[in-house]
C-alpha cells in the first residue's frame, strides 16, 4: 500500500493513457481523473476534503481569470474572417506569376503563401483547407506530382501553429507563467528555418526530376505581373502583420490587445473586399465560439489533472527519481521530445500541451545545461519552442494527423488518401531535422528575445 501512494502520481498517467483512446472528450478525461485522483487522496488519507476548493481557485485564476486568454477567441475569430476575405486567393494567383519560370514555382509560391497565412491566421484548418481549394486543383492541372502537391500544401499549412501570432504559444506562454510576445520573438527563426528547408527541399527536389512539377510557363493576357497587382496583393496581409505583431514587438500592445487590433483588421480586409454580409459574420463568430469552447474545456480538464498531480507530489517524485537515476540533463530532454513526437501520433497538440508542459516544464527549469545556452534563465522559452517545433508534427502523422484529413476533405477526387500520405513523409523528416538543428543551435530561437530584452 505505501508503495501504490508513493507513486500515486504515476498511477494518474496509466489511468488517464487508455481512456484517452475510448473517444470520450478530451476536457472530462482529464477533469475526471484529476477529480477521481483526488477523491482516492481523501478516502486514503492523503489530502483534506476542504483541498478541492484548492483545484476550483487553480481553475478560476489560471483559466477564467486569465486575462491573456482572451486573446485566443480574438485570434481565432481573425483567422475565420480572413478565411472569408479573398485575401489569400489574390495573393496565391500573384505568387504563381512571380514565380511561373522556376521548375516547382507554385510548390515554392504555396510555401511562401503558407507562410503569409501563417502570420495572420494561426488556425492550421483553415490554412489547410483554404490552400487545398486553392492550389492543389492548379497544381494537378499543371502536372505536379500528387504526393509532392499534397505534402506542399499540408507542411505549409502547419506553419500557422509556430509562426506568431500562434495560438498554441499563448496557451504556452500561461502555462509557463512567461511572455507571450517573447515566445513570439522566439518562434520566428525556427519558423522561416522551417520554411527554409521546405522551400530547399522543393528546389531540389524538381531541379533534379522537372516531371514532378513543371514550370507555368506564358500566362493568358489580362494575367500580367504588374506593379499594381504585386501592391494590392502583397499589402492587406503585411499590414495585418504589422499591425498585429508590430505593436507587440514594438511594446505598442499586449498580445490581448494586440488579438483585438487582428480581429478589427480582419474584419475590415473583409468589408474591403465586400465579403463582410450578416451571414458570413454569423458564421464566424458561431465558428469562433464553438472553437473557443472546446479549448477552455480542456484548459479547465487539464488544470485539474496537473494541479492533483502536483498536490500529490508528482514534480518532487520526478525530480526524485531522475536525481536518483543519475539521468543527464540531455537524456531526459531527449525522452521528453521522444515522448511527444510519439504523442504525436495519437493525440492534438492542446491535449499533448496540457498534459506534458504543466506536469514537466517545472523539472526542465531545474536541468543545467551548462554553457549550450547564452543565457540559462531562457531554457523554459527554448523548451516551449522545441515543445512547439515538435508538436507540428502532430499534425501531418497519421493515423490522426489533422492537417491530412483537412486536406483530404477539400481535395479533389482523384488525390488517394495514399498520395497525403507519401507526400508529407519528407515533411515530416525535415521538421525532424529542424528539431535537431534547434537543439543544437538554441540561438536559432534564443538570439532574437536575448537580444531585444
């Protein structure tokens, strides 16, 4: 008996991995076990009954009284109304004629567009599913590879969950009771290195074998590439950047506020481009509502399974046994992104987030990595982007990867749940090889935030 309360905390996690499989909702998994865990500490004598007004006051000050949190729903509403606005069909058809010479031109110019997506929306569906109307319809009709089209669109796409203004690096920035505008300054360079070694990768790909993606070629008249186009393509979305994470970065705004600068922007690209109707508004905010809900659902899930796990002395028992164990630093990082990756697989990025970053982040702020990083007080920043960079793959792994079924219902016909998948594979192997290039080189994500505070 002494030894089942001693590893009462472990026991959480063998009893919350199976019932994370039986399809019930994520928020009332996590909330329950929390809830059974801690009646099982009353019943044994382990925790006083009164300790569960200790849990509701957690939730209400980390989840209801968070004021950083309501830039969630303010972003999420921005990149639903952007979805509507027509911006990124004008921007693709531009990008196509910049680049309609090159050998793989419009791979390259989906990975550019996935990027500007990116820094406006920060919703992966909705950068999936806008792209794969877009551009895979053109890309097959062009002679593209279909595996090689596929895994464009899906890697590109993901790049919203890293490039700020991300909403998995404010849920991040909570959890780990730091800055959301530094974690934004932080995600940056791994972001374009990401699209670096996507857009490499392409080049080299169709310079090698030109059959996989043929160049556009001469375009129809009226289609020319002129001046006019480039600016009234190129600067709604740029001075929704600006506005956004111009004020943050300029200390102009907090992320919260910053979120209602992006919501407001977005809702007039919309009436600019005479897409903002009643209905179209009522289904945003019914989409932004739904979305949001689902996500304080497992903010409240997963506060009370962390705050139990920690009442039962869970962080001192990990830190106890790695201490014990004589586990270098390194060893355990390379566990923990083992363990995520895997996760991956199985799981969202929020549930996986929720999970691991309150119960760990704690242990990982007390390893000492020595002189690897400039600065050591930035290891929790340089842990949530390795977190983040990781947990993108989430997305494109089956056989629950969201972006491939976002991608498969907006397809045509004749792409195979079988191309999505060939294709992403070297994706996922280049953000693998980003992952390793970020913990080898934590400046990547460190220089920017260390130098600017």
């Amino acid at each position: 008996m002494e030894m089942i309360i001693e590893f009462l905390p472990f026991l959480m996690f063998a009893v919350l991995t199976p019932l994370l499989f039986t399809g019930y909702p994520v928020a009332f998994v996590l909330g329950g076990v929390g809830l059974a865990f801690w009646l099982l500490a009353v019943a044994l004598g382990l925790e006083n009954e009164n300790s569960f007004f200790l849990v509701v006051s957690r939730i209400f000050g980390g989840v209801v009284n968070k004021q950083v949190l309501v830039a969630i729903p303010m972003f999420i509403f921005m990149g639903t109304m952007l979805e509507k606005s027509g911006v990124a069909r004008s921007l693709l058809q531009t990008l196509q004629l910049m680049t309609r010479r090159v050998p793989g031109g419009l791979a390259l110019s989906v990975t550019l567009l996935g990027v500007i997506l990116a820094a406006t929306t920060g919703i992966i569906g909705a950068s999936v599913v806008m792209m794969t109307l877009l551009a895979l319809p053109v890309m097959i009709e062009r002679g593209y590879d279909k595996a090689l089209a596929s895994g464009t669109i899906a890697a590109s796409g993901t790049l919203g969950i890293l490039l700020p203004p991300s909403i998995m690096l404010v849920v991040m920035a909570d959890l780990l009771s730091t800055s959301a505008g530094g974690l934004f300054m932080a995600a940056i360079g791994p972001s374009l290195m990401l699209a670096g070694l996507y857009m490499a990768y392409i080049l080299i790909r169709t310079w090698t074998k030109p059959s996989l993606a043929p160049p556009l070629g001469e375009v129809q008249a009226g289609e020319e590439l002129t001046f006019g186009r480039v600016v009234r393509s190129f600067l709604p979305p740029i001075l929704l950047i600006l506005a956004v994470l111009g004020s943050i970065f300029g200390g102009l705004a907090t992320p919260t506020e910053a979120s209602g600068v992006g919501a407001l922007g977005a809702l007039m690209l919309a009436a600019f481009n005479r897409k903002l109707t009643f209905g179209t508004l009522r289904d945003v905010v019914e989409q932004s509502a739904l979305t949001s809900t689902m996500l304080f659902g497992l903010f409240v899930g997963a506060t009370a399974f962390s705050f139990v796990f920690a009442l039962l002395g869970g962080h001192d028992l990990i830190l106890h046994l790695m201490h014990t164990s004589g586990a270098s630093p390194w060893l355990i990082l390379f566990i923990l992104m083992a363990a995520v990756f895997v996760l991956g697989f199985f799981f969202d990025w929020i549930e996986i987030t929720l999970i691991i970053l309150p119960v760990f982040a704690p242990v990982i702020a007390k390893l000492d990595f020595g002189t690897h990083l400039v600065d050591p007080s930035l290891t929790l920043s340089w842990f949530a982007i390795l977190m983040a960079v990781n947990l993108q793959t989430s997305f494109l792994t089956p056989p629950f990867g969201f972006a491939l079924f976002y991608m498969k219902g907006a397809a045509p016909a004749s792409v195979k749940l079988t191309d999505i998948y060939r294709g992403i594979v070297p994706f996922v192997l280049l953000q693998i090889l980003g992952l390793v290039l970020l913990l080898i080189w934590p400046e990547i994500a460190l220089w920017l935030p260390r130098t600017s505070g």
